[in-house]
C-alpha cells in the first residue's frame, strides 16, 4: 500500500511519461518506465484525490490496464490506458472526475452510465418544467465559468419525448458530463492545484445533486 503523502502537484515527468506512452503502448516500455508511473502519477493522484476525501468521499483510481475484451472490435488492442483517472461516486455512475494525461489535467462531473429506470428518472427530470430549467440554469452558470459539455447521445428523439421538447437536446443524453480542461497551465504542477480541483469540484456540486435527486425518487418509487 502507498503511504500517505502531501499533494505538492504532477510533476512534468507525468505528462512525458504519457507522451511516451502514446507512440510505445507496449508491455516492454511499461516495465521500463513502471517507476515513473508510480512516482510521477498515481502517488500525486493519490495524494490529491485523499486531500479531497473529506469533503467528497474516497475516490477509486482508476487501474492503468485496458479492457482488452472489447477493445478488439474498434481495433485497437493496445494494453495501457494514455490517461490516469479517479472518480469519485455521489451514486451509482454518477459523481467527481479528474484526470491527468499527455495534455494536462481536466476535472469533470456528471454520470457516465445510466440504464433503464435511472435514465429514464433523469429524462423525467429534464422534461419537468421546474427540474428541467433548473438544470438548465447550472449547466448554464458551468458553461460561463469555462465548462464544456459532453456524453453520450442518441441520435433523434428518446422514445416517448416529442422532437420539437424544448429542452430536447438535453433528453437526448444517455451520458451527461460536464468537463474543465486546465491544460499545461503551471498550477498543474504546483500544490495549488488542489484548491483549483476543490473549487472547480464544488461548483459542479449543484449539478451532481440534482442527478442524485432525480435517481433517487425512482429508488423511492416517487418517479413522476
């Protein structure tokens, strides 16, 4: 087990070792390079996302080995991940992200995986005239601070929703994230990017509340 330590940032060695990484995806590179991972990535990640702990939960860091049982159908079957991830869950798929990589560090926020009766809570609540323009109004206050949104979508109208919703491109969603890239900005490397996280994190927070709150009154049995 790592040992706790303080968050002082990714130092640049972190983002060379994915740039490498990225033109030598192989197990003989990982070996030789496996300590760089260790020191330069996943003991900041784990520092930062402890740092966090008390105010969000523990976060599970994600393991750097691809999933190679599905890999093979887009044909690319190459063994290890070229980003570090953790998340932090506030319900099931849903919560805090972040996440180092060649080109820097992002946060984000959101649910990446939502089937059956808990998609269609969230779809519930975006054609709800109140909780609708609620969120509506933090993804909104998001965008203004720098946020962009992403997912999954299907391609027209969920089934039961009518084409011309106004809010019909949020129904589309089968995902919904909202993501902040801070790039190669020098606090990436630098013990201040902790309270950039924290900040950035608790801005998100309204938007992780309301997908816990729509998911939760299926969980209640109180689906409108």
């Amino acid at each position: 087990m790592l040992k706790a330590m303080e968050f002082t940032g990714f130092p640049l060695a972190a983002l060379d070792f994915y740039d490498d990484l990225e033109v030598d995806n192989t197990r003989s590179f990982w070996d030789a390079h496996r300590a760089v991972w260790e020191n330069a990535v996943r003991e900041p990640m784990v520092a930062l996302t402890g740092a966090l702990a008390d105010e969000f939960g523990p976060a599970k860091i994600f393991r750097p080995y691809r999933d190679l049982r599905y890999a093979a159908r887009r044909g690319d079957t190459t063994p290890y991940k070229t980003h570090q991830g953790a998340f932090v869950a506030a319900d099931p798929a849903t919560g805090w992200y972040v996440e180092v990589a060649a080109p820097g560090v992002r946060v984000g926020a959101g649910f990446y995986d939502a089937s059956g009766s808990r998609l269609a809570a969230i779809r519930a609540a975006i054609g709800d005239d109140h909780d609708g323009a609620e969120l509506e109004r933090i993804l909104r206050g998001l965008e203004r601070r720098g946020w962009t949104r992403s997912g999954d979508r299907v391609r027209t109208a969920p089934r039961g929703w009518p084409a011309d919703h106004p809010r019909i491109d949020l129904l589309r969603h089968r995902s919904l994230a909202m993501g902040r890239s801070y790039g190669f900005d020098e606090v990436i490397h630098t013990a201040a990017l902790l309270d950039r996280v924290r900040r950035d994190w608790r801005a998100a927070r309204p938007f992780v509340e309301w997908l816990v709150r729509a998911t939760d009154e299926v969980e209640a049995g109180a689906l409108r």
